[in-house]
C-alpha cells in the first residue's frame, strides 16, 4: 500500500507585488517637480513662457553681446528697456525647483527675433474731407504716432493693427499737406524712423450746364447738369424756380437731367428757368468726398412767342381794333396752340372799323412790339385778373392761349383817346369805330407842359387827392379829384372844376368838366391808348 504524503497551502501575498508602485509615485511627483519651461511666440511680448518651478533669471542677449533683462508677467517675456527692431535676440531662462528641491536649476535657451518696424505702403494719400484718414502698415503695430502741423497724435491698439484709422487733417475740397508717422511693432520696441506722408483733398466739385445757358432754349429741351466728379448721394435734385411739370432722373452718376412734362405747356415762352445745385457738405457730394463751395446756380431762358402771334391772338379777341383772317385755321388743341405760339401761322390782318382814326392806324406795324401792342396786353391783363405792366410772358401767353380754346373776347370793346392842343383843346373819345364823347379840354401851362405822344393808361382811380408843387414853388393839396386816368408819369385825364376849358391850364393833366370826365369813365380802362398831339396852328 502506496501512503500518499500531502503538502502544505501557503496563501499568497498581494502586497509582494505593489512595491513598485510607491517608487513610480515617487517618480511622477518628481517629474510633476521638476523644473522646466518652454519658449513660444507672442502677439504682444517678446516671447509666451511655459514654466515648471521657480523663474530665477531671464534675459535677451543680442549680437553685440549686449544683456538685456526680462520680466516674466502674465505668462510672458517682456523686456526691460526698448529692443531694436528686427534683431535677433538669445533669450535664456534660469528655472529652479522648490526650494528643498536638491537637484540645482536648469536653463532654457532659445532664438527669437523682435518685428521689422511697420512702414506706410503709400507715400501720398488722397482723403475725403472730414472723414477719418486710414494709414496702412506694412506690417502689424501696436503704437502709431502722427505729427501733424506740430501736433502729436498718439494711438494704441492692445493687438497690433496693419491699418489705423485717424482724424483727417482735410476739412475741405482743395487742400493739401504732410504728415510725419512715427511705429512701434510692440509697446517695448524701438520707435521707427519717421516718414512723411504727402496727403491732399479732391479739388472743389463743379457743374456745367447743357443747353448753352447763354442762348434760348427751346420749350422742352432737356436741362442736363454735368457734375466734374462722380456724385455719391444721387438722391438729390436741384431746386428749380419757377416750378416746372417734369421731372429729374440721373443718366450717369455724373450726369443729372431734367426732362419737361411734353403735356403741359414746358417751360413757357420767354421764361426764365433757375436751376440751384445745393453746395456745401450737406450738398451734392462725389464719391471721392468733394462738393461745391457753395450753391451754384444757372439760368436757361426761352425764346419769346411770337409777336406776330401775340397780335394775332390780340387781334382775334378783341384787344385791337383790327381782325386776323389765318390762311390756314390753327387746330384747337394746346400742342397746336403751342407750335403756333413761336412759329406764328401766315394769315391777313384787317381793320375792324372802317372809321378808325388815323393816329391809331399810324401807330400798326405787324410783327412788331409798340405802344399799341403794349396797351392791348395791359387791357387783356385787365380782363383776366392779372398784373398789368404790359409785358407777355410765360403767364400772359397761357391765358391767351386759353382765352382763344374757350373763345373769350374781349368784354368791353375797343377805346381810344385823342386829346388835340390846337385851340380851343379838345378830347374826342373813340370805342368800337364810333365817337361816343368829345369834349373840351384843359393841358399842361408852357412852365409844366403835358407829354406828347400816345400812352397807355397805366393806374385809375374814382376819386384821389392830388399834391404837389406849382412852378412858382407854392404847394399846392386837391382832395378830391375825380375820375383819375394816369397814361404818362404823373400826368393823368379826369375831372377838374374850372371856370373855362379849352386851353393850357393845368400842371401837365388832361381836365375835363366833372360830367364829361363822368361819362369817360366808363369807357377808360388799363391799356387804353390816349393821344396827346402839339397844337398844328
């Protein structure tokens, strides 16, 4: 029999197998320790540090051998004093452990090279007046200083900037002068060398007109406004005096035009159009920053209707004592009218009476603008309400216009006035070929004699107070004159009592027995012609 012999069980021991690891902790704990650092580049310090322990020194050689000492703040190198401008510089760390560490220290040693100096890219410069200048670098700077007529500016960016924007030193068109820019790569670097900047502002923005502003222009020719520069805010619009249907519209940004409304009446004849272009910084401003000095204005005129036109116009409604037969009939139409208007249409004239004075017919020429066409236009100004000098313009043409489509004559007829100073002096009143009046007369002493020629009444009234001074130097006041007609100065035909007419008595008017200045009255109107012919015998 085989005796089996078991052997004993030792039981085993974790432990035996931890023992490395308070060594590996050791280990850990003096790497966490050991002292260490790294050198990296800076947007804004010499250079960044990474560090491990206790900094004991740190400091930038450069070629010459000059030392420069750093300070560790925030991470990072900086320089004690100003470092040149792109220069190599040795840069040597001293790092410790904690203070029972028995290890000593170690260095670190790196290259770094400080920033060229950031130059202008451009050595003039062209500004917009009163807008901010921008200088750009040719590399990024932390400082810009700018010298302007003896000023220094300064400005700082706490991250280097390739572009600065400064205060123009521009505040109009046409200016010019320098600036002196000094740079700093980084607040601890060597100022640069100084560099002039020629700058200047665009030159004043001017306008020309088109057509000719020196020749008449036709009723709806395009105004065009040709601006010297490109304008910027083409929002604007000219302001135009009087106002006229159309509008403005912008071709190029530096051509503006104005095109007239083709169904209305355009400018008018014989208008003058003002045109003002708003001057000033808060004007038209170009694309490059100039505008005018100030407003700058400019007139366009129209030729004039035609005076053979206006008489014949005059003639149709009753305003002269004559008649217009058109060998051909002008359409009824406002563009007809128009055409017509300067391009006056062939026809006949005739006189409307057959008795018509002599005087009056002395006093026809067709085609031309006299003291019988002046009257006629003062009594049709008359009639329609308006100022009666006598002149047709633009607004006088519309009404005539407009008074020949609706067929409106002339309401009172036609009258004339010849006063004779042949003795005894008489005034014989004419209306529509038929002597309504003559009666005797009273005109100016030889010391204050009455004008000679025809006249057109010019100012009524029924009843004024007249004063003055006669040629014997003593004043003279008369309330109450009346049936007032003033044709020529201060020379008037109205009522005056006297004890006898029919010869010179007065300072220069025509008087009349109160009755008949009566019955003249009615018949009197602006612009009717008066008469006053020299004594023949």
């Amino acid at each position: 029999m085989l005796e089996t012999r078991r052997g004993k069980h030792r039981p085993r021991r974790f432990g035996a197998y931890l023992w490395p690891l308070p060594v590996l902790a050791v280990g850990v704990a003096a790497y966490a320790l050991w002292p260490r650092a790294t050198l990296r580049p800076s947007t804004t310090a010499l250079a960044r540090l990474s560090v491990t322990g206790r900094v004991l020194s740190a400091d930038a050689t450069n070629a010459g051998g000059q030392t420069i000492p750093l300070v560790v703040k925030d991470g990072r190198l900086w320089p004690s004093k100003s470092l040149k401008a792109g220069s190599r510089y040795q840069v040597e760390v001293s790092v410790a452990g904690p203070g029972w560490w028995p290890f000593g220290s170690i260095s670190v040693s790196d290259f770094v090279k400080t920033p060229k100096d950031p130059i202008l890219t451009a050595s003039s410069l062209m500004i917009s007046p009163g807008k901010p200048l921008s200088l750009s670098l040719s590399s990024p700077a932390s400082i810009v200083r700018v010298t302007a007529s003896g000023r220094l500016s300064e400005v700082h960016a706490s991250i280097p900037q390739l572009v600065y924007s400064i205060h123009s030193p521009g505040t109009a068109p046409g200016q010019q002068g320098t600036l002196t820019v000094e740079t700093q790569a980084r607040a601890w670097e060597s100022v640069s060398t100084p560099k002039t900047l020629s700058w200047r502002t665009p030159g004043w923005l001017t306008v020309s007109g088109s057509p000719n502003v020196n020749l008449p222009i036709s009723l709806f020719a395009p105004l065009v406004l040709t601006f010297s520069q490109p304008v910027a805010n083409p929002t604007l619009t000219p302001q135009m005096s009087p106002q006229v249907p159309g509008h403005w519209t912008w071709e190029n940004s530096h051509t503006e035009e104005f095109i007239p409304d083709a169904t209305s009446w355009g400018y008018g004849p014989g208008a003058v159009v003002n045109v003002t272009v708003p001057g000033g910084s808060k004007g038209y401003v170009a694309t490059n920053g100039a505008y005018f000095p100030k407003s700058t204005s400019m007139s366009w005129s129209t030729a004039p209707g035609s005076t053979m036109r206006l008489q014949e116009l005059l003639a149709k409604l009753g305003y002269l004592p004559l008649k217009w037969a058109p060998a051909t009939p002008v359409s009824p139409t406002l563009a007809a009218q128009i055409t017509a208007m300067t391009s006056a249409p062939t026809g006949q004239f005739q006189w409307a009476y057959p008795s018509t004075p002599a005087p009056l017919k002395s006093l026809w020429i067709p085609g031309q603008y006299n003291v019988m066409v002046q009257g006629a236009v003062m009594n049709f100004e008359r009639v329609q309400g308006m100022p009666t000098d006598g002149v047709a313009g633009p607004a006088v043409w519309k009404a005539l216009i407009n008074a020949d489509l609706a067929n409106q004559t002339n309401p009172d007829g036609y009258t004339y006035a010849y006063v004779s100073e042949n003795l005894p002096e008489t005034l014989t009143l004419w209306h529509n070929g038929q002597v309504v009046l003559k009666t005797l007369a009273n005109t100016g002493i030889p010391q204050s004699p009455t004008y000679l020629g025809t006249f057109p009444v010019y100012v009524r009234y029924r009843s004024q107070t007249m004063q003055g001074v006669n040629p014997s130097g003593v004043k003279y006041s008369d309330p109450g004159v009346p049936y007032v007609n003033y044709f020529k100065g201060g020379d008037a035909v109205h009522g005056f009592p006297r004890a006898s007419y029919g010869f010179p008595q007065s300072l220069g008017c025509v008087e009349l027995p109160i009755p008949n200045a009566a019955k003249v009255w009615p018949y009197m109107h602006y612009g009717t012609l008066v008469t006053v012919s020299p004594p023949t015998n």
